[in-house]
C-alpha cells in the first residue's frame, strides 16, 4: 500500500508531537509529585521537630496541663489534622485533632503523593542526650495540595489533548499545502529557506496569476509563508512570556528562601531559649548546694572570727597597760629631780610586776598567731565562697585540679567532719583547663552526695578523694562508704530530676548538671558502686597538648 505524502506528513507530525507531549506530561507529573512530596516532608518534619522542642521540658516533667495547651495551640493551625504525644511505651499522654484520624492506626507517610486520606502522617522522637522519652505524631492536612495537584493535572492534560488536536489539524493543512505546491516548490523553496534563516518573511511571496493550478500553488505557497511568519511571532511572545514565568519563579524562589531564613531565625531563637533555660537550672542547683552548705560557712566563719575578736579584746588592754608605762617611762625621763626619779622608778618596777609583763610578752606572740591562722581561715572559706559564685562565668583558665579540690574542702568540711572521715591522695598532677567555679559544683555535689549516703547508714564512714595522671587525662576519684546505688538506677543516674533521695532533699539536678559541665570540659563523670559497700565517682578531665609534653620532658 503507497501512502501519499500528505498522510506520511500528518502521521509522522502527530506521531512526534504524541511522543513528545507523553514525554512532557509524565515529567510534569514528575516534577509535581516530587515537589510535592519534598514540600510536604519539610513541612512535616520542620513542625514535628518544633513542637517537640516546645513540648520537650513539659513532656519530661509530666505537665500534663502544658502538653494539652500546646497541642490545643498547635491544632489552631488549619494545616495540623491532628497530634498525639506518646512516652516510648506507647502510652498516650495527649492526643487531639481530627477524630477519625486519631482512630486509624499510625502509620507514617513517606509519599505526600501515596496518601489516600488526605493526611500525612509524620513522627519526631523526643530526645535528652541520645536518650529517647517518647515521640510526638502529628497529621498534616494536604487535601488542599492534592486537589490543587489533581486540578494541574487535568488541566495538562486537556491543553495536552487540546494541542495534538491543533497540531493534528495545522499537520492536515501543511500536507495539502505541500501537494499542492509540488509543481513550482524549486523557487519558492529556495526563497523560504533563505527567510527562515534571515527570519524575514516580507519579500518572498509568489507572484500569483490567472486561477489555475499553478496560481492556486503560489496562493498556497503565500498563505504557508504568511502562516510561518504569523508562527514566528507568536513564538516570540511565547518566549516573551517565558521570560516573565522565569521572572516569576525567581521571586517565588525568594519568597521561599525568605521564609526558610525566617525559620532558622525562629530555631536560633529556640536554641536561645533552651541555653538560658540551662542557665537557669544550673543557677537553681548552685543556689541549692548554697543553702546546704550555708550554716557550715556560717560556723566556720564564726569560729575564727570568734577568737580572733577575743584576742584583739585582749590585745587592746595589753595596749592599754603598754600605753600607761609608756606614759611614766616618759614622766621618768623629763624628771630632773633625783628623789623624785626614785620614786618613779621604784612605782614603774612595781607596776611591771603587777601587770605581769613577762607574762604578757610571751602572750602577745601566741594571739597575734592564732589570729593570723584565724584570718587566713577566714580568708580560705571566702576563696571558696568566691569561686562558687562564678559558676555561671564561662571563663576557662588553666587550674591545679587538688587546689580547687583544697578549696571546696575547706566549703564543705562543716558538713562532712560529723559523718565522715576525709582522706585526700592528691598526686602531682599537671595544669588542665577548667572553669574553677563549675568544676567547684562538680566536686562540692559529689562531697555533699557522698557525705549524705553515708549518713544514710547511720554509721560514722569515710571519703577518699585521690587525683592521678593516665595517659593523657587527669582523674579524680571520690569513694564512699556509703549505702551505695541500686543496680536498676545506676544508668538513670545522670538523667535530668532523677533523685534517689527523699522527698524535699533533692533537686535531681546535681549529678545531671555536674554530667553536663564535664562534657563541656571534653571530659567525662562516671559511677561504680556495690549497695550497701559504697560508691565510687571519677570526673575525668582532659590535659592540654603543650602541658602533656611538658610533663613528658619533665
């Protein structure tokens, strides 16, 4: 069968433009489904990840209230179906929003385009130090995306349809154009080719004369360069066109930047938030080890300076006495009068001998003595006091770690001395970097933790803090004999409000705060205990590279 070259040329135009609109429908298809599912994924995980550090402090201290308000807050937001905070046992602890949602079986989406309820469902764990707690499931509602998709989708699909018909009718009239031009196709062909490559259309028609076949060819021919000439510069507008959806798909992409910058704004000021609430809780702990270390200052201040005040009441009437023969030595030496001379040193002796001068000679050396050692008692619990109160300072400095030891001792040696004996090892260690204050908490919650637990016992027990050199870091070691901690608690031990105490006698705070200074030291606090033998605590701080090589050489 022979084809005639109209219908080679319908069949080949429309089989191509098939082709290529199938291929352009499917990557359109494409390229919605994929921005659909990205857009939606970081919607998801962005307002899981949000709400979770909204809800983390009320979630971990089981406010219930709290957790409900901020679901309640959340769920103003049209785009949130629902959400649902559950521990990781799966007990739920709040869960509101679209019913009929909350009673399908969570399963979460990874496909905003395979959703079939309209709902993607998305799951944030929530996190304190690698641990997992619990995890918040929240619905986001994308009815509206997958309509507006669906709509795009019809509406390609119909230009798509709408455009084979067109070219399929402009491919019909280019094939009986070209039969009919077959005759007198050399020179117009040639002229056309040249306006096609000069894209000028003006001067190429065919002259047309009389109405036979060949001035209908030439009509022909004319319509054909006037249609390429119309095409010409309607593919210029499209072009022109293009350019302003270019233009418009810029400003879109900053819209787009601006709101992500905006989020990262938003999740700097959440990071803020939690650091100040660190600070916070860090200030509340010192506060707490302030009030019990508070009447074993008081008392050890007092002592001292108890003494010393009676020793200066003492001093000032040796004074007293030294200033009145003072006075009569030098009555003595203005006295001309040789009987009356006698007589003032004869009442001078005796005065010597009734103040006891020998006596108050030797005295003097032993209160001004003791005084000093009062003093520089004083002035060491002071110290202490001083560098506690620097805790919330983030000034790192090269420190003796047994120096900050000595002085935290001096703190709390009121506190422990009625329970326990202390018994420091205190080896030669190098220079670390430290914040003094900080690690001073760290020492002070350990002597204080040890000392309660071997209260505990009702038994007079003992503390021995020893500081060694391994390797590249510097341990100090508190072991107690105290009443030791239970197996089941000891991986529990360093977790935030986590206290084996009674009720009203612990924050919970201590021993997760003191973790957290060590980390930010690069080192590392850790427990080995027996029940009822004792416990042992080692705070682990690095050495410096420069100070490591000193003590090489050394």
């Amino acid at each position: 069968m022979r084809f005639s070259l109209r219908t080679k040329t319908i069949t080949g135009v429309v089989s191509i433009t098939a082709i290529l609109l199938i291929i352009l429908v499917v990557t359109i298809f494409q390229f919605l489904n994929d921005l659909v599912d990205n857009t939606v994924e970081k919607s998801a995980s962005t307002s899981a990840a949000l709400f979770v550090s909204t809800t983390k402090n009320a979630f971990l201290s089981y406010d219930l209230s709290s957790l409900d308000a901020d679901v309640t807050e959340i769920l103003t937001n049209p785009n949130i179906a629902y959400v649902r905070v559950k521990d990781k046992n799966n007990r739920v602890y709040v869960e509101k929003g679209d019913a009929a949602a909350l009673q399908n079986v969570f399963e979460e989406d990874t496909s905003a385009s395979h959703t079939d309820d309209g709902i993607y469902d998305t799951r944030a764990p929530i996190l304190v130090n690698d641990t997992r707690y619990g995890y918040v499931e929240m619905g986001l509602n994308i009815a509206s995306v997958t309509d507006s998709v669906s709509r795009v989708r019809s509406w390609t699909l119909t230009l798509a349809a709408l455009e084979f018909v067109l070219v399929g009718l402009l491919s019909y009239l280019l094939g009986s154009y070209l039969m009919r031009q077959l005759q007198s196709l050399h020179t117009g062909a040639k002229h056309l080719g040249e306006a096609i490559e000069n894209n000028h259309y003006q001067n190429i028609f065919i002259e047309v004369s009389g109405k036979d076949e060949l001035s209908d060819l030439a009509e022909a021919f004319n319509q054909l360069v006037e249609r390429l000439r119309e095409e010409h510069g309607q593919r210029q507008r499209f072009e022109d066109e293009l350019k302003e959806f270019n233009a418009l798909l810029e400003d879109k992409v900053k819209d787009r930047t601006a709101k992500l910058n905006q989020m990262n704004i938003e999740l700097k000021e959440t990071n803020k938030n939690l650091k100040e609430t660190q600070v916070q809780l860090l200030q509340a702990e010192k506060m707490a080890s302030v009030g019990q270390l508070a009447a074993g200052v008081a008392h050890e201040i007092n002592n001292p300076v108890g003494f010393v005040s009676s020793n200066v009441s003492t001093l000032s009437d040796y004074v007293a006495t030294y200033q009145m023969l003072f006075a009569q030595t030098t009555a003595l030496f203005n006295c001309e009068d040789e009987s009356q001379r006698t007589t003032l040193i004869a009442d001078l002796q005796q005065k010597v001998i009734d103040k006891d001068m020998e006596f108050i000679n030797e005295d003097i050396g032993d209160l001004l003595k003791d005084s000093t050692e009062g003093l520089y008692r004083v002035t060491e619990i002071v110290k202490g006091l001083k560098l506690f109160s620097r805790v919330d300072s983030d000034l790192m400095q090269r420190s003796n770690l047994n120096d900050c030891i000595r002085t935290t001792l001096a703190m709390v040696n009121n506190q422990l001395k009625y329970v326990c004996n202390v018994d420091t090892n205190l080896g030669r260690v190098p220079l670390v970097e430290m914040n003094i204050g900080k690690i001073s908490q760290v020492i002070t919650n350990l002597l204080i933790n040890a000392g309660q637990a071997i209260e505990s016992t009702g038994k007079h027990g003992s503390i021995i803090i020893t500081t060694v050199t391994i390797n590249d870091v510097v341990e100090l070691r508190v072991k107690d004999t105290g009443c030791g901690i239970p197996k089941a608690n000891i991986d529990k031990l360093f977790n935030p409000f986590f206290t084996t105490k009674p009720e009203g006698q612990g924050t919970g705070l201590g021993l997760s705060i003191s973790f957290g200074i060590a980390q930010e030291h690069g080192g590392r606090l850790s427990v080995t205990s027996t029940e009822n033998e004792g416990s042992t605590f080692t705070l682990t701080l690095p050495i410096p590279k420069d100070e490591s090589e000193e003590s090489d050489t050394q």
